[in-house]
C-alpha cells in the first residue's frame, strides 16, 4: 500500500491536502511477484532445527532474508504434458505467430517451433441487409484463415 494525496484550494495552493492509502495497479503488483519469484530461493525444511537452509544452486551462498520469497519444490515445466500433475502441455495449442505478448508462438510453445496451416471458414451471413418491413437478406462468405499451433 502507498499514500497517494491530492491538494484542494485555489489554483491548487494546497491551503487543504488529502491523503489516502491505495493499492498498486495489478501490472505493478505483477511485476513485483514475477521479479520475486524469478529470485526466489530453493531451500530445505530442517525439521529437527525447525529452520530453512538454502540449497546450494552454481556454487553460490543466498542468505534468506525476511522479505526474501522462498520455494521447496522446482515449479512443474508447464511447457510438456505430466499429466499426473494435470499440465497438458503445450502441444497442439494455437498461438499467435504475429504478436509479442503471451499467447505469441515464441513465448506458448516454448522454443519447439510451430507449424502454420490455412483453414477454410464458410459464414453463412454475411454482408446482410434489411429489406423494408420485415426481412433480412444475407449472403454466404467464404475466408480462408491462418492457424499457427505449437510442435
């Protein structure tokens, strides 16, 4: 949480000043999470010391810190199918070969590559139009459309 003020008065003088606590936006709250979680620690519960030591990762030393986010087991690889764990994978799945944000096919299908194949889509309204009192005339279109699904 963080103080946000506003001043009130003429020509914004600030004879009157209220504060407030607001939340962060979720981007930010989502940036904070990911930038934690991507230095967050492997650690082992001790039970016998009640404590939590670190596991040794690349010859380095990380002191747990009271802020400091921590994990026991490695998070699953969502990229191959387990389904013990219920993660399909990414197999199959259709992405967006054009953009750069999360469904794009170089983030969804996780190095693999994918493959680009046309499809043909019948409507069968299109172009409609009124016709006075009571009718709507339509015609059938045909588009092709360019699918891209992950290797």
């Amino acid at each position: 949480m963080r103080t946000e003020c506003r001043c009130h008065g003429i020509s914004s003088s600030c004879t009157l000043k209220t504060c407030w606590k607001t939340l962060p936006s979720m981007s930010k709250v989502g940036e904070f999470l990911k930038t934690r979680y991507q230095d967050s620690i492997h650690v082992i519960y001790k039970k016998k010391k009640n404590k939590l030591k670190p596991v040794k990762e690349r010859n380095e030393k990380r002191r747990i810190k009271r802020d400091s986010m921590v994990h026991i087991a490695r998070s699953p690889s969502f990229c191959r199918n387990s389904p013990e764990q219920g993660i399909l994978g990414t197999r199959g799945r259709e992405c967006n070969r054009t953009q750069s944000g999360p469904d794009s096919c170089n983030k969804l299908c996780c190095g693999r590559g994918y493959n680009r194949r046309e499809e043909k889509i019948v409507d069968t309204k299109c172009n409609c139009q009124f016709i006075w009192c009571c009718k709507v005339k339509c015609q059938t279109c045909e588009y092709v459309r360019e699918i891209s699904t992950c290797k």
